[in-house]
C-alpha cells in the first residue's frame, strides 16, 4: 500500500512539475517563431530616404503577406490624413508602381531593381525551414541563390545581402528585441531607413495595384522621358 502511495505522490509531483515548470523549446520552434514575424506583418512609421545628397522623410505604410507587399509613402499627418499616397508599389506576381504626383516613375521597369530573391525567401517560414532550418541552426547563416541571409544568436534576423540588386538590410531592434529599424542600402549611395512605430503580424489583407501601363506624360514632366532610375529619384527628391 505504502508502495502504491509513493508511485501516486511521484506521478503527481512529474505532473505538476511537467505543467508548471519551464517549458523546453527547440531551436527549430525558435527559428520558426522569428521567421513567421517576416511572412506576413502589417506596419507604419516614418521612412527616410537619402540619394545623392538629397532627402526626404515621409510616413509610410507597409504590408506583407507571405509572397505579396504592398508599400505606400504619405505627405504628412497620420498616414496622410486619407490623402492620396505619393507613392505606392506592389510586388506579388507582377511588380507595379503608382505615383500620382511624379507620373514618370511609373514608366520605370522596376523588376530588376526590387530584390525579389530575398523577398522570396521569406514568403513561407514552414518552407524555408523544411528546406534550410538544419543550416541556419548550424550557423546562424544561410546562402541561397548568391542571396546571404545573417541570424542573431536567438535566430532573430541580422542581415540580408542580394548582390544582383547590390541590396543589403540591416535590421535594428530596440528594447524587448522589437523591431525598431530597417536600413537598406542600394547602388549609387541610395539609402532608405524604415523607422517603425506600430508593427502586427497578423496577416493583412492586401490589396494589389493595377498591372503598369504607361501614363500619359504631363507637359510639365516632357523631356524627362530618357531619363534612367538614377536620375528621375533623384529628380523625385529634388521636388520633394
């Protein structure tokens, strides 16, 4: 009898033991936890944007659903006060760019400027991890297609270099390890600082922008026509 005691009292103590105490969680969990926070979110704050000795600081808003994004940049207020957004760009099967005020942007073919290598990547956490948790586990690395993907030691996002674009971010977290910043870097001096004031990663509804047609070119805007991506941002920010 007293046997039969014992045995109640030790799966008792296992059992609160095992409900209470810390629970273990593996380092797969721990990637996929941080990996899921760059599949889908939906953010706002405010970006600044440096070219060639120009800048502009604007509010922005941005959203990603697994494969889909939807970024757009507001003149002032809070996101705009319903304004019409200056720019706005979509990148999901196709990639296209509205620009009301600078309707020349909208001829730019922007499919081999946007990164979409490292985009990608980051379209499915389960995916990803499937296919490459074991390395990124191992090193905190991960190299995919010349894409160089850089983890923290908790598997936090560090780095990302796309040499085809010549793209790289840096991420920059603040107390609590919260997103606090994105720095991307481009070719030709380009500088973009994301700085966040709310960010969800419930999954957004996004909605896509119009497939690019080639808009009617202000008489104003005439004889900017041959201008290359270089020179109409940096036309852009001028005006800005």
């Amino acid at each position: 009898m007293n046997k039969i005691y014992a045995v109640s009292f030790l799966l008792l103590v296992w059992l609160l033991s095992s409900c209470a105490g810390p629970q273990i969680i593996s380092e797969q969990e721990k990637l996929r936890k941080e990996l899921l926070k760059w599949e889908s979110f939906d953010s706002q704050g405010v970006v600044e944007i440096s070219f060639m000795g120009l800048a502009m600081r604007k509010m922005f808003s941005a959203a990603k659903n697994r494969q889909e994004i939807r970024f757009d940049l507001f003149d002032g207020g809070i996101m705009g006060a319903g304004a019409q957004p200056l720019i706005s760009l979509y990148i999901g099967e196709y990639v296209s760019l509205k620009s009301p005020y600078m309707p020349m942007l909208e001829l730019l073919n922007l499919s081999s400027s946007i990164p979409q290598g490292s985009l990608n990547l980051f379209g499915s956490a389960d995916s990803l991890i499937s296919k490459f948790g074991k390395d990124v586990i191992a090193d905190k690395k991960l190299e995919i297609d010349s894409v160089t993907v850089s983890f923290l030691a908790d598997y936090r996002l560090d780095k990302v270099f796309d040499p085809k674009s010549k793209t790289e971010l840096k991420v920059i977290y603040g107390t609590n390890n919260k997103l606090q910043e994105l720095n991307i870097k481009g070719s030709n001096n380009l500088s973009i600082k994301l700085i966040y004031d709310k960010i969800d990663y419930t999954p957004p509804q996004i909605t896509p922008l119009p497939k690019a047609t080639p808009p009617a070119i202000p008489q104003a805007l005439k004889g900017l026509e041959g201008l290359d991506l270089k020179a109409l941002l940096k036309e852009y920010l001028n005006q800005k």
